[in-house]
C-alpha cells in the first residue's frame, strides 16, 4: 500500500474511533503513530519522530497564550464579569421585544472578549442568563438556543485560543488574525439580535418582556463592567499599538482580571487553586490534541498526501470559488461532532496547501487571513447544527424542562443567519479585511 493510499485510509479510521469515544487526540496520536510506522516498516524513526515532534511542538513560545487566556476566562467567571455585561445590557435594551435575548448576545460578545472559548462561553452565561430569561416568561426553546448561539461568539470575539492555533499552523500574524475577526464578530452579533427581533414578532407568545429601567439604575448597571472594558482596550490596544506581543498581552489580560476578581470578592486562595487547576487540565487536554495532530500531520507530510491531492486540484482546472465552498461545507459537517480545536489541527495542514495554490485576487498574507476568520466561522457553525452541536448539549444540560426538540426548532434562525454572513463574507473578503486595511 502506497503513503498516499495510507493517508485516505486513516481518515475513516481517525473517524471511526472518534465515534466509539477515544479521545481525539488519542485517536490523532495512534493515527499518526500507525500510519508512520507502516511507511517506515520499523519502530525506531517512530520513537525519534516522537521525541523531535514533542520537543518541537512544545517549545513554541506562541503556544504560552492559551493558558495565560485560559486564565483570564477563569477568573473572569470568578469575578462575576459574565453577570455584570448580562446585567448592563438587560438594562438599556430588557425592556424591547426580545430585549433580554438580545442583552445575552450582547454579554455573550462582551465575555468572548475576554474569554477565548465558546463552550466556557455558553457555560457561563448559561448560568447568568437563563435564570432571568425563565424569569422574563421566555420560553425554552427560544432561550436556550440563544444562548447556544450567543456561545459561538467566545471564539469569534479576540482573543481566540483557536485563532491563535490557526496563526501558528499557517505562519501567519496573530494579532493581525485578531484585528481581522472584529468585523465579522461584530456581524455576528448583530445577526443574532436581527434574528431575535423577528423572532418576538413572529412568535411574540415565546419571547417575554420586563418593565424599563430608570435611567439612575442603567447608568448603575454599566459602571459595574468597567474592568472588562478597561481589560480589553488595556490587552488589544497594547497589542495593537505595538506595546507588547500577544503572550504578554494575554499575561496582562490575566493579572487584569484576576485583580478585578479580587476586588469583588470573588478570588481567594481557595478559588485561586481551582482556577489554576481548571485551566492546568483544559491546557493539558489541549496540548494533547495538539500533540496528536502534530504526529498525524507529521504521517501525512510523509505520505505526500497534502502535496499531491494540492497540485491535483490545481491540475483540475476547478473553479478556485467552487473547491472554496466544498471546504466550508465539509467543515460545517465535521463540526457537528468534532470539537472546533480538533478540527483545524486536523484539517488545516490538508486544506491550506490546497486552497493557497488557488486564485483569489488577494496577496497570500490576505487570503491566509480571510481563509482562516472564514474557517473559524463555519467550524463555529457547527457547534450548534442539529442533531450533535456541542454547544446545544451545554445549554441544554442546564434547562432540564427544556426538550432537546424545542432547542432544535429555535436555533434553526440562528443557523441560517450564520449561513448568510458567511455567503457574505465569501462573496465580499473586502469586509473581513477593511479594519486590517487600514
């Protein structure tokens, strides 16, 4: 059997033991173990390959963001920061159709800013949000899914844990990476209101309302969400503007919201541990995946598959449009029961090659870019698609009256209106790469 024919036979069993619940960085690892001990016929360059990927993998210094993010999403949480935008934006805008929906997709997008993760995103404000939502007479389907939905927008919003993953397999800019994801979350967001705003139209007997604040008590509400806003200009300006690297940047981001924790009472030395300690295991279970996808990615340069199916499909004559959406398509499959992370490590060494050989009209920095905001958003896409979106199973967890049914019926707006920005956002890479422009 040739390296290629290898290299397509492992996908199908990568998938099979996903399916049987090996964990995917397990199933990566003997993949990419298997396939290259099969190509080299001894064991001994699989154990030295072992040991060069492992150190080489590892020793990237931009690898040190994720668990400084990871940190701040911690304390974040500790802080009670997800509460305060939640009740900031149920403040101005709990009153309207929709309003205390909306104000969750908002608290969602101001969390995701200092997060970096959509299912601790949809995790936390699941707690904050659902309560009120309950308490606002919304029904259950309409809630749940607009949370599940508001949960995509932790990846989307800078800082990304899975933006800073893409920079460093495609060699590009994270910081730039970031600065390109605004606009389109930002989109996001919006379209999620828009959905929200028609939806309590449509069916105003799901969607409650609450009585409008005063205007003393509104003004009270924002206050309370200055050390996130200070957090983020302190942690994007200073990367931004040059004053520090993105690894310091998040260090920051760290230190900002564990002080702001401290002050609200949050942190102390027995929630410090478990913070500490939540974000030592999500780090570990990361750099596992990423382990793994560092040896199969390693099997299948040595199988040339990437190479050969890259020059085959320039060979083609294909439509460089048309072998762009049959990606974002596979993508929006896979992500119905893979998690985002997994997936760019897998995908990304197969697909870049592939698509880079293709003809955009944009300069190769530019397209790695719009490739990467384009990828981020379908994989999100994803995570709430029935019948397996991750985020609809954590949303759902936590409204137990709530049948899994009804989360289904109501998410399928948001769905389509992620659809449609991502159409957009093909159709017109201008919008994903002004704020980079200029």
């Amino acid at each position: 059997m040739t390296g290629i024919e290898l290299a397509a036979w492992s996908f199908p069993v990568l998938l099979l033991l996903i399916f049987i619940r090996v964990p995917i960085g397990l199933s990566m690892l003997l993949c990419g173990l298997g396939g290259a001990w099969a190509i080299y016929g001894s064991y001994v360059p699989i154990f030295n390959q072992l040991k060069q990927v492992t150190y080489s993998t590892f020793s990237n210094y931009s690898l040190s963001v994720i668990p400084l993010f990871l940190l701040m999403g911690q304390f974040a949480a500790l802080g009670g920061l997800s509460q305060a935008l939640f009740k900031a934006a149920e403040a101005w805008i709990g009153h309207r159709k929709g309003g205390v929906a909306m104000a969750a997709v908002g608290a969602c997008a101001g969390f995701g800013a200092i997060c970096g993760s959509s299912l601790a995103t949809a995790a936390t404000m699941g707690q904050v949000a659902l309560p009120e939502l309950k308490r606002a007479g919304y029904a259950g389907g309409i809630s749940t899914a607009t949370l599940a939905a508001g949960g995509t927008l932790g990846i989307l919003i800078p800082p990304s844990v899975v933006l800073v993953i893409y920079a460093i397999l495609t060699e590009q800019n994270i910081a730039k990476l970031f600065l390109a994801a605004f606009v389109p979350g930002i989109l996001a967001a919006l379209g999620y209101m828009i959905v929200i705003a028609i939806y309590a139209r449509v069916k105003p007997q799901d969607v409650g309302s609450m009585p409008p604040m005063p205007m003393k008590e509104r003004w009270a509400a924002t206050a309370k969400v200055w050390p996130v806003m200070l957090i983020f200009v302190a942690v994007v300006g200073g990367i931004y503007s040059g004053l520090f690297t993105p690894t310091e940047g998040a260090a920051i981001g760290a230190f900002g919201t564990g002080l702001a924790a401290w002050m609200g009472g949050g942190l102390n030395r027995k929630t410090l541990l478990g913070a500490v300690l939540g974000t030592a295991v999500a780090t570990g279970m990361i750099f596992m995946i990423v382990l793994g996808a560092g040896l199969y990615n390693t099997f299948l340069a040595l199988s040339q598959l990437p190479q050969e199916t890259a020059q085959m499909v320039a060979a083609s004559g294909l439509n460089p449009w048309l072998v762009l959406v049959a990606i974002l398509v596979l993508y929006v499959i896979l992500g119905c029961f893979m998690d985002s992370l997994s997936m760019i490590l897998l995908t990304i060494p197969v697909f870049f090659p592939i698509v880079t050989v293709l003809d955009f009209g944009l300069s190769p920095e530019e397209f790695a870019i719009w490739f990467g905001i384009l990828v981020l958003i379908v994989v999100e896409v994803g995570l709430i698609t029935p019948p397996v979106g991750m985020n609809l199973f954590v949303i759902n967890s936590m409204a137990k009256d709530t049948p899994i049914t009804q989360t289904y019926r109501a998410i399928m707006p948001f769905v389509a209106s992620d659809m449609i920005r991502t159409a957009i956002l093909v159709a017109f890479p201008g919008i994903t790469l002004f704020v980079l422009r200029l």
